[in-house]
C-alpha cells in the first residue's frame, strides 16, 4: 500500500479532534433551534456520521449525491444525482462536504437549497484548496486547509478507491496511474 501515497497529510486523531472542536462550535450557534445536516455524497459520509454523532441538537438527515469529478479531474459542472426526499423550506440547513476546491460545487448546491426555500445555508468541510477557488463561496467551517494535492481516505476517494483509509493521505502519481478509469 505505501506505494499508493506520498505521505500522510492529515492522520485520524488530528481529525477526531476537529470533528469535536466543530461540533462544541454547531452546539453553541444552534442550541434550541432544528437544522437539517445535508451530507454530499459519497464523500462526505463519514465525515458527516462523525460530526452528528457529536450534535446535541434536534435534526434531521438527508443526502444529495452530486457529481462533478473523473480521475483526478473536475469537469467544472456539477450535476445533482440524487435529490433529497424531505422538504427544506424555511429550514436552516448544514452541508457537510469532504473538500471544497474550485467551489463550483458547494455554490451550486447552496443556490439550490436557498432556491428550494432554505431560509439559512451554511456550509461545513472537512478540507479546503483556497488555492484551487475559481467561484465565490462562503465556508462557514473548515476543518483543515490544504495544498492542491491529490487526497483520499477518511471518505475521500479516487475512483472509488481509498474511502476507507482512516487518516487522510496524499496519493502517489503510481495510484493515480494504477487507479485511473480508461474514458
């Protein structure tokens, strides 16, 4: 497996004790009120079951699976895949997403919940590439900051390969050639 990664980024004690600090921070702004926690799909998975877990609030669930990635590559339009079932209106709602870099995601789907009735959007990600931005977006939360390198594990994926890794590590340009999908 070593020759899959160049080095560990971030390990999953550094990511349990994030996840806790966010948590105590969500506690606070919302105590007394109902917020839905949107997950974006697949990535945000685990980073999502983490932080409710954490929530002392009253909530509620839900997922969208919104596409935008091949190989290592975005295609600069995101596309929703899977809706979610319950209504939002008038709702505050959390997205968890696993990494926000060029943004064009997370602003489409903020736009769309606020289209949906949302009454507040805010967003939470476990990662972020400032320096991959190409639209303006408003991160409530963020976890970590990164370099534009190639991330997988703890959720995060290439290919879907590597979700289940439980720190989060740099791929080797070995795995992206070994993992890359034949267009």
């Amino acid at each position: 497996m070593e020759k899959y990664f160049k080095k560990k980024l971030i390990s999953k004690d550094e990511i349990k004790k994030s996840i806790k600090n966010l948590a105590s921070k969500i506690n606070k702004k919302y105590k007394g009120e109902e917020i839905v926690a949107i997950g974006l799909l697949k990535g945000a998975f685990i980073f999502i079951a983490d932080i409710i877990r954490e929530l002392d609030l009253d909530l509620s669930v839900e997922f969208l699976v919104v596409k935008s990635y091949e190989n290592s590559k975005s295609s600069g339009k995101p596309k929703i895949v899977l809706d979610i079932k319950e209504s939002i209106f008038n709702k505050k709602i959390i997205i968890f997403e696993d990494i926000a870099d060029t943004g064009r995601t997370l602003k489409a789907v903020k736009d769309y919940l606020e289209y949906k009735g949302a009454s507040d959007v805010k967003i939470a990600t476990l990662l972020s590439k400032p320096s991959e931005r190409e639209v303006d977006v408003d991160i409530e939360w963020n976890l970590f900051n990164i370099e534009n390198d190639f991330v997988v594990g703890y959720g995060l994926d290439y290919n879907e390969n590597f979700r289940n890794l439980k720190d989060i590590m740099v791929l080797s340009e070995y795995a992206i050639r070994k993992f890359k999908k034949p267009l």
